[in-house]
C-alpha cells in the first residue's frame, strides 16, 4: 500500500514538472511574441522568432544577386517609346517606388526600415546586367523585394523594366 502511495506521489511529481517545464515554454513563447516588448528590438525579434520557429524560412542571402544563365535569352517585346515608359512610370510608382525611391537610387521611404538595402538603378553594375537577368530577378524576388510575378504581369514587368533604366540614362528635357 505504501509502495504504492509512493507511486502515485512520483507520477503527480512528473507531471508537476512536466507541466511547470509546459507553462515556462508558453511564456517564453508569449515575452518573444509579445509586440510591444522594449527588450528585444524588432530585428532581433524576427531574428529570435525565425531561428525558433522558422517562421522565415529564408535566411537573408547578401551574396551578389545572380540571375541564371538562360534569363539573358529572354528578350524584352516591349518598344521603347513615349506611351510605354509613361505606363512603366505608373507602374513604377505604384509597385517599386516605396522601396527603390523616386529616382531610382534605392531610398524610398520605406527602405530604411528592410533588412537588405533596395538596389539603386543608377550604379553601372546594376546597369550592365540584361533585361532578361532584370526580367528573372523581378520575377523571383530575393530577401525584403517580394516575387512581383504576383501582382504584375509579364508585360507589365518588361513595362517596368524598360521605365528603370531610364534612372541611369541622362535626362533629355
Ligand atoms: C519592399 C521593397 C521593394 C519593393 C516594393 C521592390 N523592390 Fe526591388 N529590390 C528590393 C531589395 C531589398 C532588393 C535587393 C534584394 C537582394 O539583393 O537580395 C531589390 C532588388 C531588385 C532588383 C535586382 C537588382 C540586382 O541585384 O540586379 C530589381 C531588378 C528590382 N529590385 C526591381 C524592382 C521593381 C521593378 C519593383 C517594382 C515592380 C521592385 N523592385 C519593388 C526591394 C524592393
């Protein structure tokens, strides 16, 4: 009888503990999820939060973006003119300005706040890649800039592709 006794009381403690080692999980779970808390700064949240739960499953690559070898093949069917570059502008403006800035140069208002720094369309390296690299990229997306076959369509992003080059080009007005 007393035997047993003891074993009742060895279950309970188990499942004291179990549920004791339950409960500090839940916390730590709700002070690292909890928005308005001053320890960690959102960086370091994410950071916390990604390495734990994998809730982003990409870690940030800050290696050169590289488009694959055939995307040069894909050539750009939209003619440059008056009509297609103001559509590119509005497209721009909608979809791109944010974070790559008004001229292009990767300062748009929100681009202070990304892990990763928008890409400035006036540097030469930018430049010399081709349309298709650009077309791919676009595409796909990378780290902070999102797949943007989602939102546009493929004339759309060719469209807008032929608009960013012009942050390069020297202005004819
Ligand atoms: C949320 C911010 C954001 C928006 C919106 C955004 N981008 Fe980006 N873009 C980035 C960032 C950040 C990078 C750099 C990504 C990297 O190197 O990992 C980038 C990279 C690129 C690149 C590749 C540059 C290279 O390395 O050659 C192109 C091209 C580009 N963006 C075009 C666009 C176009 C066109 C749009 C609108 C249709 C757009 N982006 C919208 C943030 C953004």
């Amino acid at each position: 009888m007393k035997l047993l006794m003891k074993e009742i009381k060895m279950k309970h403690l188990k499942n004291i503990v179990l549920l004791s080692a339950l409960v500090g999980v839940c916390l730590g779970f709700i002070s690292v999820k909890s928005p308005n808390q001053p320890i960690f700064g959102n960086i370091e949240k994410e950071y916390l939060l990604s390495k734990s739960f994998n809730f982003y499953p990409q870690e940030k690559d800050t290696s050169k973006w590289v488009a694959p070898a055939e995307a040069d093949n894909l050539k750009n069917p939209i003619d440059v003119n008056e009509k297609t570059l103001t559509e590119g502008s509005t497209i721009y403006k909608i979809n791109c300005r944010s974070c790559h800035g008004r001229l292009g140069d990767g300062k748009g208002v929100e681009a202070a706040d990304l892990s990763t720094l928008s890409t400035n369309f006036t540097d030469p390296s930018f430049v010399k890649q081709s349309d298709g690299s650009m077309f791919w990229k676009i595409s796909h997306g990378r780290n902070d800039m999102k797949p943007m076959n989602v939102v546009l369509s493929e004339k759309e992003i060719w469209t807008v592709i032929n608009f960013i080059k012009t942050f390069s080009q020297p202005s004819k007005e």
